[in-house]
C-alpha cells in the first residue's frame, strides 16, 4: 500500500470512530442522577451526523425485569444528534443500554464495549447507582505510594528487631524468597514526613502509606496488632505528627489495612489459638481437617484469615478503621480485597465493603476507600462499597503488553501475573478494548475513583518494563489522562528500576542525586500538574478517535473543556481527524508538539515514542 493509500486508510479510521455513536457515565451524557433509591435518572446518547439512525430506545433492568424508554432528540447541531431518555433508577445498581434502529445502523446495541451489532447480556452494561459517588479531593489528586522502610529515615526508630536483617541504605534487596520480608532498611514516618518538600514539588495530592501497623516483617501486611503503629515507624504520634504535616500542605493521608487477615503474631490470634474459649475464637477458620489447622491467604500459616461471619470480628475491624479516621487518615486502601469476606460457602465482601464505606464516612464525611483487585473488579464496585479499586487488569497489564521493551526479564518473559505463558504483546486495538472492557458494567464513580497505575511495590518498575524513558513518559502520559486517580509509586519519577516485586522496593537515593533522571522528573511534574487542573481529566468523558497498532488518540470531554491526547510506542503514518467530528477550529498545545489544521482536517504528529496533549478550541 503507497503512502498515500496508508493515509487516506488512517483518515477513514479516524472518521468512522468518532461517527459512532456515544455514551459514558460523564456529565455530558447523565443530566440527571438521583440522590436516592427510586429517583429517576435523565440520560443521553451522542449520535454523530454522519449516522443516520430512525430509532433510539433506552433498555434498562429494574427488580429482575426490562423497562423500555422512547429517547428523544435533545438537541442538534455541531455536527451531531443527542437523543435523551429516563428511567427510574429502581435498584441500587441499575443497568442500562441503548438500541439503535433503522437509518445507516439497522441493528445495534451501545453498551459500555461500544456499538454492538448483535444481542447482548447485561454484564457490560452502563450502570446507574444514586447519591454521591465519592469525594471530590479524591478525583482530583495523584495518589503517590510509600513503602515505609524504603522511603526515608530519621534516625530515631531504634535498634532492629531480632527478625530483621539489617542492610545499608541504597543497597538491593535480597533476591527472590521469603527472606527479603525481613530486609530492613530502617524507614519511618518522621523519614517521610522530613521530605515532604519533595512531595509537595512533585505535586501530588495525597500519600498512600503501605502498613504501618507492627509486624514481624518490613511488608508489615502480618500485623500483630491494628492499635497501634509500629514503634519502629515512630508510634502513634509520628503518624499524627505525618498527618497534621501533609494536611497543612494540602496533601491527604492514606493507610493500608488487611481485612482478609491478619499477621499469626496477632493479638487476636495468638489469644484464640491458644484457647477454645476466647473471645476472639470466632474471629478466624479454625479447622482441624487444614494442614495448620486454620484457613490463611493463599496458605501462608504467617497470614491467619478472618471470619467476617463472625459479628465479634466486624465489630472489632470496624473499631479500627473509625479509631485510625479520627486520628487523622482521609482513607484506607484495603489489602486484597477481592478475598476479604470470600472463603468457601461465605461471599460478604459486598456486606464488608458496605459496612467500612458507612463506618469511615460517618466519622471522617470525605473519607476514601480503594480496593486492592487484580483482576476483574467489576461485580465487587457498585456504588455503595469500595469508592474504586486498584485498577491492574484494565490498565496496567495491557500498558505493559503495549509498552513493554523487547528483550524481557526470566521474570517477565516466562511467568507474567500467575500465567505460565510470558508478557504477550498487545497492539493498540487490544490495548483499547481491554480498557473499555474493563470500564463496562462498572458505576462511572467507580472508574473514577479507581486508582490507575503503571507499577507498585507488588510489581516490576515500569522504568524497567518500557526499557526506555521514552516508552515510559508514553506509560505516564496514559496514565495521567485515562478516567481514573494515578498512583505513583514513590522513585518513580526518579527512574529507579527493578525486576519483580520485592526488587522495586528499593530504598529513595537521596543522597546520590546525580542519580536522579532529572528530565523524567520534570516530566512527572509537568504532567501531574495539568491533571490535577484539568476539569476534563478528573470529571470527563472518554472517547476513542483513532487507534492502530503503535498509536492510539482519545478524547477526554466535560461542557468546559475538551482534550485531545495522542499516544505513540514508535513512529507511524500521520494521523488525520476530521475538524468537524472533533467539533474544534484548532488545537492548542499543552504537553509534546504542536498539530497542523488544514482543509478540513487535523494532522497529528508522527513521531514515537511520544505523548502529546491538545486543549481542543
């Protein structure tokens, strides 16, 4: 195919995506959202005018049964048709699609995959939940994640305990095995809290701290105790002390708690395994017929599990989360939480989400609670639980099958998240799909709330994955404009590397900042900035105007402002959008170059690997 044939093929591409019709759980699209159970909800679909269509229908699924809605034309004009319905919001999760009949369509369902030309089930529907989604400070921060003991240390934590082996700042961790849990680097609440210069430079908007609770590892996720902090860290009043710092800076403070399990050293455990009799016996699965005679995570005897059956348990649990809240924590991120409240015959997650969300924002009103999952989520968020999750599966993992660098670690190439099969490669369509698979059938709070993030202490550096800074600031732009909250894990934005999960805990060079990629830093800075000032990006719709194999462009819209974004894993044809379907005369600059409009269209750059970002005018 010439030159020219690839062209006029890349600007059909373009053209017949933003022809199709459109909706999203945003602001555009959902006019009207009731505040209560059995209100009615105002909605509407974008139908652009090169789709012809003679019906549009609205199909929602009230008390185990179908309610069908004639839509409407709302408004013309600009190019496109919005066609408006209601419906009674009669559940406290209401699905909802639309059915589009005659003209250029025929036959054809909008769900959350996007225009479907045959029937379809109602697990990737839009979904519909009433009340208030979460809190706004939440949606417009970046979350950045500290590992306690790697982070910064003051000096005053003590001696190391007899569990612990000692290592010199700036060191690696201890290769794979059970043993790097007791690499200690010596880390404390006053470390972070002495730098939270740099925090406040990066311009974050909260802090997620990994446990703080004491243990007998440096993970800490074996607590003995959910009292207190670890007198390592520096006690209670070094968090206290870290909380009240952040908060005069603007900055919140998230915890890290295991509602699945505790650590074996536990309080609780230690009083119950001891005697039939305790107190707290019902707290955990004691069975004579298990191998350790009690049910822990994934069989590890160190991490006893809890029994969320037990009303003594949640009693206490939630005694914990309202005592950390008054003392200062805006949220918990929640260990696991796709097992907490799951063994055997017993499904109570949603009951214990339910319960942690109403406990948390009657005593702190804009608290936030994020769910460790990765996997697929989707049925665990419904509106009235977890606010968002960790989200792995729906971006993560296809950024990494995108962006990953050729030659892979053992690591990666042979064994990537539980598959014996390796890190595949993903072009920008399957990049594109699993993004959107993973927003349907999920409340549109809850993709914003979630947490979207390119690495963690539980995963290789993504530095390490691209290969390249280059690939990387591609990973970082997705992640600063896709619908969700970004999470940084802390070196980041230095570049620090590692290979698999314990390996990326390595500890902040803070003393060696000839080490620091100080270009990738500013990057960081950069485009943490413009999230957090974008109306668009914490608040609005997406939309897909062009994909392909290296490149993939999307819209991010509310009524005030509307951004383009282009990604690109390596040099390609220039891509060519209508003006008209973006309904712009121009596109203003505000990260990577500038696009060229001429006869009707926009051509985008060509380069790669790059990020580039246009405010659309």
């Amino acid at each position: 195919m010439s030159a020219t044939e690839l062209a006029s093929a890349a600007d059909a591409l373009g053209a017949r995506l933003l022809a199709q019709p459109h909706h999203d759980g945003s602001a555009r699209y959902v006019l009207e959202r009731p505040p209560e159970l059995g209100g009615e909800a105002v909605v509407r679909l974008r139908v652009p005018s090169g789709t012809a269509v003679d019906h549009v229908v609205l199909r929602s699924f009230v008390d185990g049964e179908i309610r069908v809605a004639e839509a409407e034309v709302d408004e013309e004009g600009d190019g496109e048709t919005w066609w408006s319905a209601s419906f009674e919001v009669g559940n406290p999760v209401t699905p909802y699609r639309w059915l589009l009949a005659g003209g250029d369509v025929g036959y054809a369902w909008v769900n959350g995959l996007g225009v479907v030309r045959h029937d379809v089930p109602d697990a990737d529907d839009f979904v519909m939940t009433p009340g208030d989604g979460g809190p706004e400070w939440h949606l417009r921060s970046v979350v950045y994640e500290i590992f306690s003991d790697r982070f910064a240390s003051s000096g005053a934590g003590g001696e190391p305990p007899p569990w612990a082996k000692p290592m010199e700042w700036g060191s690696r961790p201890t290769g794979r095995g059970w043993q790097n849990q007791f690499d200690f680097y010596g880390g404390d609440l006053r470390g972070i809290e002495q730098h939270l210069d740099h925090v406040e430079r990066l311009g974050v908007g909260a802090i997620y701290l990994t446990p703080f609770f004491p243990a007998g590892s440096t993970h800490r996720y074996d607590a003995s105790s959910f009292d207190r902090v670890d007198p390592l860290l520096g006690g209670d009043e070094a968090l206290r002390s870290l909380a009240r710092a952040s908060h005069e800076r603007g900055i919140r403070v998230i915890g890290d708690l295991t509602l699945n399990h505790s650590g074996a050293g536990h309080e609780w455990f230690t009083r119950s395994s001891g005697d039939e009799a305790a107190p707290e016996r019902s707290y955990y699965f004691f069975d004579s017929s298990l191998p350790d005679g009690y049910a822990s995570w994934l069989g590890v005897r160190t991490l006893p599990k809890l029994n969320w059956a037990s009303a003594e348990l949640r009693a206490a649990a939630l005694a914990v989360v309202r005592r950390w809240a008054e003392e200062g924590l805006d949220g918990w991120r929640i260990d696991v939480a796709n097992q907490a409240g799951r063994y055997r015959g017993a499904d109570l997650t949603h009951e214990l989400a339910r319960a942690v969300r109403e406990v948390l924002v009657a005593t702190r009103g804009d608290g936030v609670l994020i769910a460790e999952h990765a996997h697929d989520f989707r049925r665990d968020l419904r509106g009235d639980g977890w606010h968002g999750t960790m989200n792995y599966a729906g971006f993560l993992r296809p950024v990494w099958a995108w962006l990953r660098r050729g030659e892979l670690s053992p690591d990666l190439r042979e064994h990537f998240w539980g598959f014996p099969v390796g890190l595949h490669r993903f072009d920008g369509g399957q990049v594109a799909a699993t993004m959107r698979a993973f927003r349907a059938g999920v409340p549109w709070d809850g993709t914003l709330h979630s947490w979207v993030l390119l690495d963690s202490h539980d995963t290789a550096r993504f530095s390490t994955v691209a290969g390249s800074r280059a690939r990387q600031l591609v990973g970082v732009g997705l992640q600063m404009t896709t619908p969700g909250v970004p999470m940084v894990f802390a070196g980041d934005e230095l570049g620090l590397q590692g290979e698999w999960g314990e390996d990326a805990r390595r500890t902040m060079p803070w003393d060696a900042p000839e080490t620091w990629d100080e270009e990738l830093l500013a990057a960081y800075g950069r485009l943490i900035a413009l999230r957090r000032s974008s109306e668009a990006l914490a608040h609005g719709g997406i939309r897909y105007a062009f994909v392909d194999g290296d490149v993939i462009a999307y819209l991010r819209e509310t009524g005030k402002e509307r951004l383009l974004c282009l990604a690109s894993r390596a040099p390609h044809e220039p891509v060519r959008l209508p003006l008209q379907a973006l309904g712009c005369r121009a596109l203003e600059t505000l990260e990577g170059a500038e696009a060229h409009a001429a006869d009707g269209l926009v051509t985008l750059p060509a380069d790669g690997p790059a990020f580039h970002i246009w405010r659309i005018v």
